[in-house]
C-alpha cells in the first residue's frame, strides 16, 4: 500500500521512538515527585518546553504539552475566554475550521456566546475586510486556521491580528497543519493562541502543544491543577513530549530542503492533470505536499475506495470528518455545493513519497478521470458503503 494520506498523520520517526522508549524506560518518573527521579523527568520536560520554544521564537513561559490538536484548540480558545480584553459575547472564525475548533464553537453558543462564521474567497481565503466586517463592539476573540487542512491555503494571520489588537481582540490560530510544513515563527509572534500536533510531523500520537503568550491574562480551567501549570489535569507524558520535541527538531531543520522536495513531486502528480480541464479541478495550495481536487462525476468516496483497491491510501478530507458521509466544509466554504462538493478528494505526501509512487497515483487517477460518469454499478461494488452520499 502506497500511503498518501500525510495530512492525516504520520509515521513515527525512527529516532524519536529510540527516544521515547529510552525515556519511557529509564526516566519513568512523575515529573511532579519530589524526589531524585521525579526531578530527572522535570529537568527533560523542561529542556523540552525551552526546545520547542526556539522553533517557535517565543518564551518558554507559553509552551503547554497537551494530549494533540484537539485539546490545545479547546484549551487554547477557553484560555482567551477567560481573560478576555472587554465585555462581550461574540467569536468570529471560518466556515471551514477543523471539527476540534467547529465543535467547540458549536458548545459555546449553546453557553450563550455568538459566533460569525466566515467564508472563504475562491483562492481559499478568508478576506482580512471580511474579518472587519464582522468585527463588533462586543468581539472578544477571532479563531482562524493557519492553513486549510483540505486543500493547503494560508490564513493571512498577521494581518488579522492586527485588526485584532486594535479592537482589543484576542487571537487563537489552529497550526496543526502548519508546523513542520511551513515556517510558523512569525504566526507564533503574532496571535495569543496556537495549537500543534505532535503526530502530524513525525511525532509520537497523543502529544500537542498548546503555546499561549504569556502576557494573556487566562485562568485555570479548573482550581487545584498542578500540571501544567493549571491549563490541564494529568500526569504529563514526558517520554511522548521528548520525542515529539525531537521529532520538532528534525521538522524545522529540514525543512526548507523538504518543502523543495514536495514541490518536485507537486508538479511531477499534476502534470498528469494538463490535458483534463474540464475533467479535473486541483485546488491552489501553499503547502506543497498537500493536494486539493476534484475529478469531476466522480464521487470522492468512490475514488478514495478505488484507490484503495488498487494500493493508494488518500483520504476524502480531514480525518476527523471523513465518517460523517458529508461534504467538506471546505468546498462549502469556497460556494462548491451538492453534488460537486462530494467530489472532494485529499491528496498528501511526506518523507517516505517517491516520485514514483506519485507518478503511479497521478496516472491511476487521470484514467479514473476520464471514465464514465459513477452508475449503479460502482454503488454495488461497495455495497452500503456508498449509502447516503
């Protein structure tokens, strides 16, 4: 199996698992004991939070180990909550957040707050007027993605967060498709928030990062937390964090060279793609190694099974949404509907991507391209799979 599905995690890099057995087995302490062993897994946890801290450009002070993605956007975003600039009860963020930010909105309304919603142009971006436009008296916090997990377009952040401190409005950006794929430290200067992922740049599953500028005003969750400094409860998991911290390192040192690599590959898939335009659409993406598209009549869970018959493991969006047997948001946010917006395919590729693997993917798919409309046929190949799309 040829696997092209990056965007939703990858593998563990060989030296970060040496590493985490190595820590797992010999500095097994608590790092909140008191003691000679307990102060061991303390004195690696925090030469780990200085580390990571480098990458970003930021102080120490701001870095939170969490549990992955997810958890630093809900700790992210209640930490602004609770240290809001003025009084107010309104959130501005995008049509086409991850479910971990979507979600989370989803809960605050019921809470009573209001959130606007905003779409994207049809490059893929929110417009910093749109932001504006939304912007009111009694908005208190923007949350926008860095980069579109479905098709790798880039927030213009540093400008919102200008039109932010000048509404006194706090900023939270979700980075978990950012990192380790493009550079971030000038992202990480300038909201008040931001969330990363440990497994989807080689790191160990179950690791995150939740930086929150120091100068925010938050408040614990809940009283009576040590670890982490209050931000979350549970025992820290420092031998997750140390390789996850390495495998951090080894991301941003090679990654002008990477980014190069991915670029390759990018033109190397959609060349196969030149004579079908009115057969394909490929979505404009910042991140080389993430590919949006569409193969027109063709639905995208039909592709992605076929692929699979055939040995390519893609994906039909964000792996948090992909079961729901829905649209992608982000088609919805860039106005693609109904029928076409469930022609959605996700294309990602990483270190272990060869050319010619993704010349054998780009030409299984340009034939894909070019057969018949999806019938009766194709749904009965797959049975109940297929049921509700």
């Amino acid at each position: 199996m040829k696997y092209f599905d990056y965007a939703a995690s990858s593998p563990l890099d060989q030296e970060a698992a040496e590493l985490y057995v190595k820590a797992a087995t010999e500095y097994y302490g608590n790092s909140q004991s008191l003691h000679d062993i307990g102060y061991q897994a303390t004195t690696l946890l925090e030469n780990a939070r200085t580390e990571i801290a480098k990458l970003f450009a930021v102080e120490a002070d701001g870095i939170f180990f969490t549990s992955g993605g997810s958890e630093s956007n809900l700790l992210g975003i209640r930490a602004l909550l609770s240290a809001k600039l003025k009084e107010g009860r309104h959130i501005i963020t995008g049509i086409a957040e991850h479910d971990s930010v979507y979600l989370v909105m989803k809960m605050l309304e019921k809470e009573g707050y209001e959130v606007t919603y905003l779409p994207f142009n049809s490059e893929g971006r929110i417009e910093v007027a749109a932001v504006e436009e939304a912007m009111r008296d009694d908005t208190i916090l923007v949350s926008i993605q860095h980069t579109n997990p479905e098709i790798g377009t880039l927030q213009p952040i540093k400008e919102i967060s200008s039109l932010c401190k000048k509404n006194q409005v706090l900023l939270h950006s979700d980075c978990v498709q950012s990192f380790g794929k493009t550079p971030i430290q000038e992202i990480a200067a300038a909201v008040d928030t931001l969330s990363i992922s440990g497994h989807k740049f080689y790191g160990p599953k179950g690791t995150g990062i939740a930086y929150v500028n120091p100068r925010v005003a938050w408040r614990p969750q809940i009283e009576g937390v040590a670890h982490e400094k209050g931000l979350r409860a549970g025992t820290v998991n420092v031998p997750g964090i140390l390789a996850m911290t390495l495998a951090a390192q080894k991301a941003v040192s090679g990654l002008d060279e990477e980014m190069n690599r991915l670029s390759i590959l990018r033109d190397v898939f959609t060349n196969h793609f030149t004579f079908l335009g009115n057969e394909v659409t490929i979505y404009p993406s910042q991140l080389p190694g993430l590919i949006g598209m569409r193969l027109h009549d063709h639905e995208g869970q039909w592709v992605m099974l076929e692929c699979n018959r055939r040995g390519f493991a893609i994906s039909t969006g964000t792996a948090c949404h992909i079961g729901l047997l829905a649209p992608s948001k982000t088609m919805a946010a860039i106005g693609v509907t109904g029928k076409a917006a469930k022609e959605f395919i996700r294309i990602s590729f990483g270190r272990q991507t060869t050319e010619e693997d993704v010349h054998s993917l780009g030409e299984f798919l340009a034939e894909l391209a070019q057969q018949p409309e999806i019938n009766e046929l194709h749904r009965l190949r797959y049975g109940t799979i297929l049921k509700g799309s």
